[in-house]
C-alpha cells in the first residue's frame, strides 16, 4: 500500500529520567523487570495538511512505592499529509499506527539509552509494542 503521508521532522519534544535517590535507585534496580510500558498518541492539527504526532512514552512501576525511578519521554513528529486524504478514516490509522510503526524503533532506541545512561543498563522491553494491535483495541 501506498503511503499517503511524509514525515517532515521529529524530535524529543520532553524527556525525563528521575531516581531522586540511593534508595530509589536501588529499588529501581531490583524491580526493574516488573516496571511496565506506557504509551499514548496524541495528534495536534496544523496548517497546511500537516499536523504533529506526539507519542509519550513512560515506564514506571505499578506498585504503590515512593522509592522508585521514573522515565518518561514524548517525542513529536511533524507530518505532511498526501493532498487526497480527507477522511477521519483514513487519518486515524496513519496518525494511531503508520506514524508509530515507522517511528518507534527509533523511540525505542532512545528510551533504553536513557535507562542505561540513568544507571539500569541491560534492560529489554518484553514484547515489541504493535501498534496495529493498539489501534485496533482502540477502535472497539
């Protein structure tokens, strides 16, 4: 299938890595592996068929804990959509899953440099993040 959309620019729009102290950090580092991903997109309209995709990204515990780190980053990409796309229908699958697919090995690449630089280096994210997957929960 054709791709009915350019990718203009992108850039870490806000990033963040917090481990506030030895406890936490300890903490962090031997729960590392129940910490859990968290992503969202958001979609801003601009002029000119373009608009920007922000897909925040967090990985954080679920246990109710004070001592912990906490990582976060949004990245943002600026899209050209093709002059024939007008439809919602067509719209939301390249902003909710083309965009992220293309993207997210990059945001993926970022992310775990950011914990490896943060002092937890080694760490793997279980399953790969399937955005087709995403879009279609999302649409039901």
């Amino acid at each position: 299938m054709e791709k009915k959309y350019k990718i203009l620019g992108e850039f870490i729009k806000d990033i963040s890595a917090e481990t506030k102290d030895i406890e936490s950090y300890i903490y962090t580092k031997e729960n590392i592996s129940k910490y859990k991903l968290f992503i969202d997109i958001n979609t801003k309209p601009l002029k000119n068929k373009m608009a920007e995709v922000s897909i925040s990204t967090k990985f954080k515990t679920t246990d109710d804990v004070k001592e912990h780190g906490y990582f976060e980053m949004i990245y943002a990409i600026i899209v050209k959509i093709d002059e024939d796309v007008n439809t919602k229908e067509v719209l939301e699958p390249i902003f909710l899953r083309d965009v992220p697919t293309e993207i997210y090995p990059k945001i993926e690449k970022i992310f775990l440099d950011l914990l490896s630089h943060s002092g937890y280096p080694n760490v793997k994210f279980e399953n790969k993040v399937d955005f087709n997957q995403l879009y279609k929960k999302r649409k039901n």
